[in-house]
C-alpha cells in the first residue's frame, strides 16, 4: 500500500513517478536525500532508464516528464 505525499512533504525513501500524458506511469525511482537550496528543492533520486544502467540524478535530469512526476510513501 501507498500513500500518495505532497511535493514539499517528501522524505529520503519516498518513490518518485513519472506520469505520462495519458495518466499512465511511464518511470519511477527512489527518493535518496531531501532536497537543497542549491538544487531548487529538487531531490536527488536513484532510478533505472529502460535498457540503460542505474543512474543517481536530479529528479527532473532523466529522459521522463518532471512536470507530471508525483511522490509516494509506504504505508506501514
């Protein structure tokens, strides 16, 4: 079970999806710190792109729409 969270609200361990146009998730990965001032509350995440390897990157650095991106947590 998840729990949808607020953009402003999200903690190291939260997942990150990436929506597509039609609603649909197109990518995800995983919250690895909280953001900074110097990357705009921008956190940094860890996920995999399609064929290619694993990559620790801004969350709107990737090949995938940042604008539709939502946070989720864990429920436990």
């Amino acid at each position: 079970q998840y729990t949808e969270v607020r953009a402003e609200d999200f903690l190291p361990g939260d997942i990150i999806l990436y929506h597509g146009a039609g609603g649909d998730i197109e990518h995800s990965g995983v919250v690895l710190g909280l953001p900074r001032e110097s990357t705009l509350r921008i956190p940094v995440v860890l996920s995999k792109w399609g064929r290619g390897g694993e990559y620790v990157h801004l969350a709107n650095r990737c090949p995938y729409d940042f604008s539709a991106a939502k946070y989720y947590r864990v429920n436990t």
